[in-house]
C-alpha cells in the first residue's frame, strides 16, 4: 500500500491552466486530481480508459462529436465518460476535479 497527499504530488501541467497530480494507482485503477484555470480548454480527444469524475468545486462544460453529449457539471455533480467515448472540456470557472481512469492512462504515469 501507498499513500499519496495532493500537497505532496508535483504536478504535470502540459494543458495551460490544467494542472494534473497522478495520486494513487496500481496496475487496474488510478486516481488523479486536477485544478482548472477559469478559460483553459480540454481539446476533444478519447482514450481506452473509462473516466468517472467528481466536480470538488467550478464550473465545467464538457462537450463531444454531438451537440448531445455537451452537458454543464458543477460543484457536487459526476460523470462517468465510456471507453474511447470523444470528448473535451472548457473551464467556465476555476474547478476542483477528482477523476478515475480504468484501466490506467499509462502516460499519466509521470507524477
């Protein structure tokens, strides 16, 4: 077993205004916590891992390939996106994100 403090991770911050903290993970789940800059864009993308998200505080619109899949989460709300489902995110206010990827995202690794 490992533990791992959010105060203590480094921190990747590839994206402008995302910055990521890979925290606990083995080799089926991982765990990561992210802070968003008010502005900062997410571009579509997808990936092999399914993604349950927790919105600690802010505001983010996620959007995807259809008008459909954009919905609003905010403070309090989750959200679960399906393996190798397209999509992204546009910070609406500074936010606080818990995410789950499973299986891991070996290049999210690096912290």
């Amino acid at each position: 077993m490992k533990k791992h403090s959010v105060g203590e991770v480094q921190g990747n911050d590839s994206i402008p205004g995302i910055l990521r903290k890979t925290l606990a993970f083995n080799e089926e789940v991982m765990l990561c916590h992210f802070s968003m800059s008010k502005g900062a864009t997410i571009p579509l993308h997808n990936h092999r891992a399914s993604q349950v998200g927790y919105v600690v505080s802010g505001s983010l619109k996620f959007v995807g390939k259809e008008e459909s899949d954009t919905f609003l989460a905010e403070g309090g709300d989750s959200y679960v996106f399906d393996p190798y489902k397209f999509h992204g995110c546009q910070v609406q206010a500074d936010s606080e994100v818990v995410e789950v990827f499973y299986p891991v995202r070996e290049e999210y690794k690096d912290s």
